[in-house]
C-alpha cells in the first residue's frame, strides 16, 4: 500500500471516529511544495469544519490526536487548519521495493468491477482521417489505458456510420470518378467528395467490374457506396494502427438497423406515452428530462433522422452487460449530450450510465503560421501526414497532454525539436538516460539499502513516485490523460536534475550506487508506464 493511501485511510478513520463520513478517496492530499511543510498536507479539517460545528484548527488538531503514531516521522497542524506530515526516511525509500517488485503492475488500481465502453474516432468511412479524428483516436486510446490501469475493464469501440446521406454522396463520388475513366466528364456536386484518393478505389472498381456499372442504377450506386465504405475503412484502420490504437469492437449502423432494434425502441417509446406525431413526423419527448426541446426521430417521409438509429445503438451497448459508456466527440456534439442522455433515461437506465469526452478543434502551426484545413476538397492537413511527417510519438503526447476541452495549437516545429520545450523528446530523453546510467554501472546491480538516499533531490524523487498510484487513481476518476502527461514530465524534470547534480556511479562507494541505481531503475519503470497509457514508446537509446 502507497503512503498516500495509508495517510487517506487512517484520515478517514480519524473522521470515522469523530463522528464524521467520508469516502477515503476523496480526502484531499497533496504533496508539500516546500520541506519545511512536510512530505504530505490535507485541508480536510477545512472542508469538513462546518458540518463539524468546529473551526477548523480545532477540527485539524482533533484529526491529528486520532493518527496512528508510527505511521509517520510526526504530524503538525499549521496555518487556517491544514495538517503536514512528515514521513519516516525508510517509508519514502520502501516505495522502490515495491516498483521493483510489481514492475509495470506498480500503480494498477484495485479492481472496480466495471465494465467501460468507451466508443471514439467512428470516423464517416468517406475520406481520410483528419485531425480532429486524430485529437479523438489519442485522447480516447489514452482514457482507455488510463481506466484499465485504474482497474476497470474497459472496451475500445468504433461505430461505422455506413448508412445516410453521406455514404450516398461517396457511391456517387465514386462513379464520378469511375465514369471518367472511360472518357466522360467529371461531375462533382458540392456535397459529393472531391478528394483524389477516390480516382484509385474507381480504377480498382473498374478492373473488377469493367464498364459493366456505367448505367449508375440504384443497385450499381449501392455498389459504389459499400465499396467505398469498405475501401475508406480499410485505410483508416491501416492508419489508427499505425497510431498505435486498435479497437476491439466494430459496430455497424447498417447491423442495427437491420436488426429490428430501432423498430422495438419506437414501439417502445409509443406504448410508454414517450413519442408523439407533429406534422407528420414523429417526436421523442426528450425536453421532459434533460434536454431543451424535444427531438424528431421519424421524418415525415417515414426514414429515420441519425438521433434514432443512434438510441438504438445506445441500448444495444448498454445490453452488452457495461455499466458505463464514453463517447469520445468533437465539441460541435455539445448538444447532443442531453439528448442521448434523456433518450437512455426513459429506458429507465440512470443518467450517469453516458459520459461524453468533448475535445475541441485542433489548428496546426508551422514556420509560425497556420495551416488551414478542409477535408472534403481533398486539401486536409491530413491525419497519416501529420504523423507521417513528426512521427507517431509526437502526435500522440502533443494530442493527451492537455485537456480535450481546451483549443489544440499543434507546433510543428516545437514536436520536431530536440529540446527540453519538446515534453515528449524531454520524457524520452529521461528514460534512455535512466537506460545509459544501467547499462555503464554493469556489473553493479541496482539494490536499495535503507538510509543511504539523503539528499533532498532524492527525496523529491521518491515523493514524487510514491505518488504514482493515487495520481492513477485520480487521473482515471477524472477521465484525464494530461494528468499522466504532466505526472511524467515532472518525473522526467527530477531525473534530468539528478543526472546533471549527482553522481550516480561512484566505484569506490559500491552500496551508495547500488542504492542511486535502484532508484534511477524505479524511476524508468514509472516513466516507460506513463508514457506507455499516453501510447509513446520510451527508447532506449536516443
């Protein structure tokens, strides 16, 4: 157990037996940014005081009379009501036995005994992948690996919109171009793809099929349309493997609307008083819950508008057996939140069932000027080139370590640096460092002997990866990657400071550099896990 989980407990149970309940995840610990405040300090006495009918001093002093003694080196009550505590030497030093020991299961949280989907990119199969699907595949890959290693059971899901007007448009781009292979003159509506990747996907048609499409019947243009879905997914696979993200589910629309799930949800909603008919079409009454006013699902022509066969999918992954669903969307989807929730409220499933990880767009930057995209003229600053032209790594840390819903400026030059303002070339950089220092005090093994790590550095080191399991434990409950992203930078900043001030082999004083190795070795292993849930690689010479 990690101190910062033993300091919570023994707090929640000082709370306990004042009288006072609080879950012991939710106490406030932080770590003290100046020595003399200790190791640790927590304002709880502060939060708590009022239902306490204390203040908070008083409350802070009643906490810390009820502290296990030996827990800590002593505790000391300070300022408005915060409690410091100061932790024994050999309690910050355990914590290398323990990343030693359990290696890349250091920081796995207990298991909740929930089952996640969490569905993102489901990018149209129409075109390549842009940016902002790129923003989407990193943050979701990143949320996902962060909730496994918080202990949930969690599922990657892709959802193919391979129906509607869009996929239509594709079909009739797609013989557009197939057309003019044999002669005739292009014709492109606005709303058709102008994209040049589809002159290949139609000379591929055309060495299968010869002119035997050209009359453009429905059922050649339903030809085009699966063709080219399957064509467009294929290379959007091709590409999110090469990110590194795989997903373990695909789910199509066509599958659900060929199952009868929306036609039951519709009877549904009818015989519950939840739908009604305006003007022809037909209204769920999703304002009587969340959202502002109620949504049309039937069109007056008698087709679906996308809010319906999304309901249905919606419950189809809620019938999987998951207790909790994350949609990873662009930020124009705002809206469409309470929508989707209110829909899965009136099956009676409760409104936190559905999360929505919004992110917004993403403008990229190079020689100090913008570098516009559109996707459909075919002009995208496109997801493969992106990466492509900075590489994988780049792209992925560039793309988690902030907040989905703060604006992206991407900085071409900055990814390309070699340079501590490159976070993710700094973080590498550590690691093989952490590798080189290994590998030249061979043969002296890494092997921690208590009260040999005294200087201050390291024990901001050793602070710094103890805190490895609650910042897990607190990145995952909040659904936040950046907070690894950050998590490693500053270990990484610690490690570069320690290379530089120490020395870390020292051949005339083997126990000392057993004792530094083994904390450069623990320090490695935290470094190649947190880069690992953001999807970098930590090399190992660079």
């Amino acid at each position: 157990m990690d101190n910062q989980t033993r300091l919570r407990k023994a707090i929640a149970a000082a709370l306990s037996d004042l009288g006072l309940s609080i879950d012991e995840e939710k106490v406030p610990l932080v770590e003290s940014k100046e020595k003399s405040h200790g190791d640790y300090a927590t304002s709880i006495a502060l939060k708590l005081a009022k239902p306490a009918g204390k203040s908070p001093l008083e409350l802070a002093n009643s906490i810390a009379s009820l502290l296990p003694k030996e827990l800590v080196e002593h505790y000391e009550v300070a300022g408005p009501g915060f409690i410091n505590f100061f932790l024994k030497k050999e309690d910050l030093e355990g914590v290398i036995a323990t990343i030693l020991k359990e290696g890349a299961h250091y920081g796995d949280g207990r298991k909740k005994g929930k089952k996640v989907d969490i569905e993102f990119v489901s990018a149209n199969p129409t075109g390549d992948l842009h940016l902002g699907h790129t923003r989407g595949a990193a943050l979701g890959d990143a949320t996902a690996s962060l909730l496994s290693k918080a202990g949930y059971k969690v599922t990657r899901e892709y959802y193919v919109n391979d129906c509607g007007n869009q996929v239509r448009h594709l079909g009739l781009s797609l013989y557009a171009r197939y057309r003019e292979l044999f002669g005739y003159p292009l014709e492109l509506g606005d709303d058709d793809y102008h994209g040049e990747d589809l002159i290949e996907i139609a000379r591929e048609i055309k060495e299968k099929k010869g002119d035997s499409l050209l009359n453009g019947s429905e059922e050649d243009l339903a030809y085009f349309s699966r063709y080219g879905v399957d064509r467009e997914l294929g290379k959007i696979k091709d590409d999110l493997a090469a990110f590194g993200v795989h997903f373990d589910v695909f789910s199509y629309e066509s599958d659900i609307r060929k199952s009868g799930k929306i036609e039951e949800a519709i009877a549904y909603f009818k015989e519950n008083g939840l739908a009604y008919e305006d003007g022809g079409a037909l209204y769920l009454k999703t304002s009587a819950y969340l959202d502002d006013k109620d949504r049309p699902i039937v069109k007056k022509d008698g087709s679906y508008t996308y809010f319906m066969p999304d309901i249905a999918y919606h419950y189809d992954k809620i019938s999987r057996g998951y207790d909790l669903l994350i949609d990873m969307l662009g930020a124009d989807h705002h809206g469409y939140l309470a929508r989707m929730k209110s829909a899965l409220m009136m099956k009676g499933y409760p409104e936190d069932v559905l999360e929505f990880g919004l992110y917004q767009i993403v403008r990229v930057y190079k020689d100090g000027a913008e570098v516009k995209m559109s996707k459909r003229t075919g002009k995208a600053v496109a997801h493969r080139d992106l990466v492509a032209e900075v590489g994988k790594d780049a792209v992925r840390y560039f793309f988690s370590e902030r907040s989905g819903d703060t604006h992206l400026d991407f900085d071409l030059d900055l990814a390309l640096s070699k340079s501590k303002e490159n976070p993710v070339y700094y973080s590498q950089y550590a690691y093989a460092r952490c590798q080189s220092v290994l590998h030249l005090a061979e043969p002296i093994c890494p092997e921690l002997t208590l009260g040999t790590l005294v200087l201050p550095l390291e024990g901001e080191i050793l602070k710094h990866l103890a805190s490895f399991p609650a910042m897990i434990e607190a990145a995952g409950e909040a659904r936040a990657p950046y907070k690894v992203a950050g998590y490693v930078y500053r270990l990484a900043s610690l490690i570069h400071e320690y290379y530089a001030s120490t020395r870390i082999i020292d051949r005339e004083n083997a126990v000392l550099t057993a004792s530094r190795l083994a904390l450069i070795k623990a320090a490695s292993i935290v470094i190649k896990e947190g880069l690992g849930i953001l999807g970098v690689t930590a090399p190992e010479k660079m």
